[in-house]
C-alpha cells in the first residue's frame, strides 16, 4: 500500500494498529546516499503472527519521505544532498525522483522538535534580544525613535486624563494620510525591532503586540501575557505534532507515548484530504487498543544488510549519530533492544567472505517453501503478482518473507549455514557455496570431509529452541561460554530484553518462527552483518547507556555531541 502525505493521516491508524499486532517490522530504504542523509522512500512490513491458523499475515507500506519542512513556523532548516551514483541507479530502477518533494510525506527529528522549541522560546524571551545600537550618525533612525517616543508619551499622559483608549497603535511615517482606497504602509523590520527595544527598554509598565501594518502597545497584565505564551505554545505543538509525519511511525516501533497524535488529523479523505464525517469514538478506541499494546514495548526490527539502513534512521528521525560506533550500538540498543539481519543469518559462518546473497536471491531460494503459511493481507495485494525490486515498501515485503522462512528452516532442520567450496550449492560467490544444510548425519560428514570448518554432528551441533536445548557450538564467539569475561562479542542476559504485551507474540506452531526468547535468537539476534570490516558483524551492546523511548520535551539534548558520522568499522 503506497502512502503519501495525503493520505498518511486518514490511514495512520490502521498503521498503528498492524504495527502494535506484529509479530515483527520489517523495514527497508532508498537513499540518495550522500554524506548529508536523506531518505527518500521507506517500505515498511507488518508481520502478523496467526497461531491458530498456522500462518504469518504481512502487511506492506510504501512511502515516499519529503525532505522539505511544510509548517511555518519552525525555524527549522535541513541541508541534504544527492550522490549521482545513487541517483543513477534509482532512475535505472524506475524511481521517480520528484516524488518525495511532490507526494512525500513529512517528518522531524526529535533533535528537530527540540530545535523548533529552543527557537520558539528563545523568539518569546524578549529579553534575550540583543539591542540595535544607533550611532549618533543615524539621524534617520535617532528621529524615528523621538517620534515613536512622543507618540507613547502623548498617549500616557492622555490615558492619565482617561482621555485615551487602553492601546496604541504605532504605524509607518505618513500612514495616518493615506486615501481609504490606497494600501496602508508597513512598518519595516528593522523599525518593529527598534519599538520593541524602545518599549522593553522605557516603559516596562507596557508591552507591545506585532500587528499587520502597526506594533500595539498596551499595558502589561501577566495574566494575559501568561495565556498568550501558553497558546502560542499549543500553537507550537500542533505544527511540530503535524510535521513528524513519519515520526509517528517510528515512535510507534519505538514503542513511546502516541497520546499527542490529534486525532481530527485522522478524520480526513486520503484522497484529498478533506475532512470527513467520523465515529471518533471508534476511532479513540482503536487507537487507545494500538497505544496500549505499543506503549513501552519497542517492536522487534528486521532488515536485510541492515547496518547502514539503521545509521540513517538514527539521524533522520533521533538526531545526530554518536562520536563513535560503539556508542552508536549502544544507544540503537537501547532504543530497539531486539534487532534482526536477515543478511547476517543467510551468511552465518561464512567467514571473511561476502557471498552472493542479495535480497532478491535468497527470497527466490526460499520461495518454494511451503511451511510456514505466508498471506499477503486483502487491502495490501499489490504486491502479489507484480515485482517491484528497488521500490523499498516490496523490499520490505521480501525481507519479512525472508525473516519467517529463513528462521523456520533453520529452526527445523537445527542447522547454521554451511561453507562448502566443493561440494555444496546455492548462494555463491564464485568461490565459496552456501547451503542450507540439515540434520542429516550423512551430509554432515560430506561436507565435513570437504571442508574441516564445516560443521559436525558431535562438536558444533545445533539444537533447536525447546525448552531446556542449549547451544553446543564450539569456537563460535557469538555464542556464550567461548570467551572470556571481558570479550565484547560475549552474550550477556540484559542484551536480549523481551517485553511483555500481546500474549500471542510469546507463542509458535509447528514450523513456524523460533519462540522471541530462545536460543535461536541469542545466535541471529543483534548481529548486524558488516562486510569489509575486520571483525565482519557488528553486535549490538547496550552497555550502560540509556535511551528514552520518547523525544526530550524540555528540550536537554540526549544525545552525545556526535559530528554526524559514523565510520562503518565495528569494535
């Protein structure tokens, strides 16, 4: 399903609920790839888990992200950038490069909702407002400044008289004279600020109010002036509220507070956007049913070679990335606690190689598979019988495909991924074959005589997620028990956090996905494959860092001072 940001609103909440139900999200990417990053298209795939029916039910989301700040108001500015080769490439592929400025939908950073704020106070506190200095040279400006002064003084002392209404109005030189018919001339900027200074400075009895063609000046009442700042506050709130856009999204993943969605935004045509009649009552419901299961529950995230897909998530939607990549895997971690690599889990114990298996490849090897059960949802069946490759929402939909075949079979046939040169077949780089291998005793051997790395059936067996099964992997260092304490690849209880929620997600069925807190994911989960690398995969820690599920409303930053780059080399 392509959404745009028409029609974002009027289906966030159907988004919201298959997002709270999942089982998992999938995500998948389009770049510009530039060192300023933009995203250009998001595919997102829910993935729900139907127990009793022995079946997954994947939901696809396609949208196009607009780089371009709509609300007014913000003062909020973004530099980005497009590498030709990246273009290049999206154009060959059939994306349409002027779409996400046409029909892209909006978002903003949390860094960029604390921005907005700072500036927005920063405007209010008048007293923070450096003083224009007129030199005695300025005769212009040093008689507009007299004129502005007599014309309040006048006023005061009528006012005492109660010769004088409660307000003045200070307007451009000659404006009283203007014919009816004729446009009344504004003041310029540069006079507004000199009234503002000159009132904030001699009369601190009195403030003054911008008005279109004139600047205000009435007596001081806190009262009013403290529900002036309130409403421009609320004000404030509702264009960052519309703005996120997108953020809405990846909050609901985040699992933070939802609670400022404004829900007349919901209440509209996805095809104009008009507003239309609504049950807001069903509409609440729904989504207090979505919040509820949402709300401190981060969804398991899954991505296909998904390390550099999540550097750009991380600064398009949280804020500039840390100083260094180990605290880079720390806050990702901490903000996502369960992470998995569909590219990490096809080439387990590949070794220093990087086989061929692109999305495109693995998701054909594994579509003959029958078990377990995948049904594309009835309003998300575009899908299904058109490829779409390169478009990120059908990438996503490949990559949840993957996700759920891939950790069956491998659960079923309690076996890693072999590396065999000689005599083995599938995913191949030309030089060294990858298969998915089983339980058998006999190909076991095979291949053990082709290759002494390979797996055996005594020393490295693996042994499927039951109750009680433990990991007999030898020389593996992802798994625990093979190196010392201080070893940072060493699995520690915390990194594998599973929040409860919907009580069907801590469930399975013959053939379908590894139970969320088995063995199988201490080995695939939170590992990101990284070829080029020494090390080759980059494990995700949480360390002691701690990341809020929701931005910071007071306007503290929470992150490091990051130079907004990460270098792609794993600790």
């Amino acid at each position: 399903m392509n959404v745009d940001k028409v029609s974002l609103y009027p289906f966030i909440l159907d988004i919201l609920s298959d997002i709270s139900e999942s089982r998992f999200v999938a995500i998948d990417l389009e770049l510009s790839a530039a060192e300023r990053y933009q995203i250009l298209q998001i595919g997102v795939t829910c993935v729900q888990q139907d127990v009793e029916n022995g079946k997954y039910v994947l939901r696809p989301y396609n949208f196009d992200l607009s780089p371009i700040i709509e609300e007014r108001g913000l003062d909020v500015e973004r530099i980005f950038s497009f590498q030709s080769g990246a273009c290049e490439f999206l154009l060959k592929a059939g994306f349409d490069m002027a779409r996400p400025y046409t029909h892209g939908v909006p978002y903003l950073s949390r860094d960029e909702s604390r921005e907005a704020r700072k500036k927005h106070a920063k405007r209010q506190d008048k007293s923070a407002m450096a003083d224009i200095q007129i030199k005695p040279t300025e005769v212009e400006s040093l008689a507009f400044l007299e004129r502005v002064r007599t014309q309040i003084n006048e006023w005061i002392a009528k006012r005492a008289k109660n010769s004088a209404g409660d307000s003045v109005e200070i307007m451009a030189a000659g404006a009283e004279t203007v014919a009816e018919d004729q446009p009344v001339p504004d003041l310029s900027r540069f006079e507004r600020r000199l009234i503002h200074q000159l009132v904030r400075a001699e009369y601190p009895d009195f403030v003054t109010v911008s008005r279109h063609t004139c600047i205000q000046i009435v007596p001081f009442d806190k009262a009013r002036e403290e529900r002036i700042a309130a409403q421009r506050r609320r004000e404030l709130e509702e264009r960052i509220n519309r703005q996120k856009g997108f953020r809405w999204i990846v909050e609901a993943l985040l699992g933070s507070d939802l609670s400022k969605l404004d829900l007349r935004e919901v209440a509209k045509s996805p095809v104009t956007g008009e507003a239309v009649f609504a049950d807001m009552d069903e509409y609440r419901a729904q989504f207090n049913r979505a919040c509820g299961l949402l709300r401190g529950n981060p969804r398991v995230l899954v991505g296909h070679n998904c390390f550099l897909d999540l550097v750009y998530v991380y600064r398009t939607f949280i804020g500039e990335l840390p100083p260094t990549v180990v605290e880079f895997q720390q806050k990702l971690h901490a903000l996502w606690p369960t992470i998995v690599d569909t590219k990490y889990m096809s080439t387990h114990n590949c070794g220093d190689i990087n086989p061929v298996s692109s999305l495109e490849q693995i998701a054909t090897q594994l579509s003959d598979q029958a078990e377990p059960k995948l049904e594309l949802d009835k309003h998300h069946r575009a899908y299904e019988k058109e490829e779409r490759f390169h478009e990120a929402g059908y990438d996503s939909y490949l990559t949840a495909q993957i996700a759920v075949r891939l950790s069956s079979k491998l659960e079923k046939a309690g076996a890693y991924i072999d590396a065999d040169s000689q005599k083995t077949s599938g995913f191949t780089n030309g030089i060294t074959g990858l298969k998915l291998t089983n339980n058998d005793s006999a190909s076991r051997k095979s291949a053990g005589d082709a290759n002494p790395n390979a797996l055996n059936p005594t020393a490295d067996g693996f042994t499927p997620s039951v109750v009680g099964a433990k990991w007999k992997r030898v020389g593996d260092p992802t798994v625990a028990g093979t190196q010392g304490v201080d070893d940072p690849f060493q699995y520690r209880p915390h990194d594998l956090r599973h929040h409860q929620e919907d009580p069907s997600l801590e469930q399975s069925f013959p053939g379908g996905m590894p139970l969320r807190g088995s063995d199988f994911w201490r080995v695939y989960g939170n590992k990101l494959r990284v070829f080029g690398t020494e090390e080759g995969v980059c494990v995700l820690d949480s360390g002691d860092v701690q990341e809020t599920g929701s931005e910071d409303e007071d306007g503290d930053g929470m992150l490091g001072e990051g130079q907004g780059g990460v270098e792609i080399e794993c600790p």
